[in-house]
C-alpha cells in the first residue's frame, strides 16, 4: 500500500497546479493513512468488525479532510467570537489590518501598547489629540501634579485645559505611529481617548455598522 502510493504520488506530481504542492502531500498522506488501516484491518479481523473500523476510519479521514478545506473559514470564526468576547483586543489581525466590534454603548474601545504600557482606550474622532487620564498618564510615568496645563481644548462641556506632550510610539495591533501629539486632562475623565493624532497618521481607518477597521501605514 506504501508503495503504490509513493509510486501513485511520483507519476502523479507533475500534473500538481502550481502553489497546491502542499495540499497535494496532505492529500496523498490521508489516503495512505485511511487505506493502509482499511488493508491491515481486512488481513487480521472478521468482515463485519473490519467495516465497522473502516467506517470509522474514513469517518475520521472525512473530518480531517472538510476541516482542513474549511480552515480559513473557521479561522474567520474564531477571531469574530474572540471579537465579541474581547472587543478590546481586537479581531482578524493581519500584517497591515485589524478590526474592533463596538461596545454595548456604541464606542469602540482599543487596546493599546503606548511607551511599553498597555492601556485601554476610546476611539474619539473628534478629539485633536490623544487625551490622557491622570490614571493613564501616572502608568506612563508622568506626574499629572507637576504638569504645566497650558493647551486650551473646546468640548462639549465647555473649554477645558491638557498638559501637552509627546509619545514615543502607539501600538495597535499591526499598526505603530511615533512621536504622537498628546496632553494629559486636567479635569477627570473616565477613560483617555485616542484622538487624531494618532488617527491622521495610520494608513487610515475605516467604519462599517458596528466594526472599526485600523489600517497600517505602508512601509
């Protein structure tokens, strides 16, 4: 059986289409998998118990089979449930995208390595700049009592002062930008938002119902 399939495989190569090289190794590898079992079978039990181990055989063998045809599908099944289970850490990540599912209040919140901390984040697109909260800014060493609040910003609950400063770098996923625009708050805020500074210099950003899509710049 080892043999004819080697045999089988040699002559059979060079009709192989480019690029399914590997799914044609696989292939070969589960048919002498599944029919050395079914010859083994046949040479040492009774007929009936070797059907039933056949079937169970190329039960197992059609498993493998649809779900190796159905990875990438599946693939694309785990990262939506690891989307809505942890909305924050994002989903179907790639070398140059990710995605983010809207919370149960509508906002997108990220999370985001800035200067080797990891903090929690809202997507804002009408804040200039990234904002801090004193909480977020001690996690990145800064004193928010030492800091000099001298940039005025215009919000919805009037005009409030940030003490401006600059990150060395954000991370999101595949996505980093250095040197990014930010101030720390001086009034409170429940959490720092991740404003145009970082967002005006990805490869762009896209919105689609309830998932925000974050595109890296190119190299």
């Amino acid at each position: 059986m080892l043999l004819a399939g080697v045999v089988g495989a040699a002559v059979l190569w060079s009709a192989v289409p480019d690029g399914a090289e590997l799914r044609f190794v696989y292939l070969v590898l589960l048919g002498l998998f599944v029919g050395s079992g079914l010859v083994w079978a046949l040479a040492r039990a009774p007929i009936g118990r070797t059907l039933r181990h056949a079937g169970i055989w190329l039960l197992i063998g059609g498993v493998i089979f649809v779900g190796y045809s159905f990875r990438d599908e599946a693939r694309y099944v785990l990262d939506r449930v690891q989307g809505d289970l942890t909305p924050q850490q994002g989903y179907g990540a790639t070398e140059t995208e990710i995605s983010f599912r809207a919370g149960p209040n509508g906002h997108f919140l990220v999370e985001a390595e800035i200067d080797g901390a990891d903090l929690l984040l809202v997507v804002d697109t009408g804040a200039s700049d990234v904002i801090l909260n004193a909480e977020d800014a001690r996690k990145l060493g800064f004193d928010p009592d030492t800091l000099n609040y001298s940039m005025p910003y215009n919000t919805a609950n009037g005009t409030v002062m940030g003490a401006p400063l600059r990150l060395d770098a954000i991370r999101i996923g595949p996505v980093v930008v250095r040197n990014v625009r930010a101030s720390v708050n001086q009034a409170p805020m429940n959490r720092s938002l991740l404003g145009v500074s970082f967002l005006s210099q990805i490869g762009g950003y896209r919105v689609s119902g309830d998932v925000l899509t974050l595109y890296a710049t190119s190299p």
